[in-house]
C-alpha cells in the first residue's frame, strides 16, 4: 500500500504546534483560585495561565447579573429623556424632583455593579 493510497485520518495539523510544554507546580489553593478564575473568564485553565502570562491581565466575562444590572441603566437613557420633557411643559421644580428619584435608582445600580468586582 503507498502513501497516495492512504486516507488522511485522525486529527488536521494545527498551523501553529506548540510543542515546548512547561510545567508549573500549584498547591490545591493555587490551582483552586486559577480554576475560578479561568471560569469566570470562559475559558481553560491553560489558556488561562498562557495568556496571564503573556500579557498579563484577563478580563472576565460580564455576569448574567452585571448585564441585566447594564440593560436597566440603559432602560433608563428613556426615562431621562422624560425628565428633559417634562421640564420643558410643566417646569424645572417637578423635573428636578423626578430626577433625584432616577439619580438614586441609578445610584443604587451602578454602586451594585462595582461592588461586584
């Protein structure tokens, strides 16, 4: 049988073979924060500690929470536009005490998110 008659099988070359392994030794504790961490960010632990090591910061996803918390401050772009139209009919005094009402809630939020991270 010649090697024209073979089937390619198993696995494409990669275009690029990492082929120099490295080893790291972790305690439990270590290879527990590494593990968290490297889900959170969606991705392995491998890939993970590659990249923390070459450019030195990943950023985790956003949470489901930290995005509904983002979609509710979005919501509110609308109410703000509410607060510039009723200023312009019934007058600055009921606006401005609208707006502390939307400050606070926005307030509320945004201090949610940030004390997440």
């Amino acid at each position: 049988m010649t090697s024209q008659s073979k089937k390619n099988t198993g696995r494409p070359t990669k275009p690029i073979k990492r082929e120099k392994p490295m080893g790291v030794r972790l305690t439990a504790s270590e290879r527990f924060i590494i593990t968290q961490k490297a889900e959170r960010a969606g991705m392995t632990q491998t890939a993970y500690i590659r990249h923390q090591a070459i450019h030195g910061k990943v950023i985790a996803r956003p949470s489901e929470e930290d995005r509904n918390i983002a979609r509710q401050l979005i919501k509110m772009a609308a109410d703000i536009h509410q607060l510039v139209m009723i200023a312009d009919k019934e007058g600055m005094l009921r606006a401005t005490i609208q707006y502390e009402s939307l400050r606070n809630r926005i307030d509320k939020l945004i201090d949610h998110f940030n004390c997440d991270k």
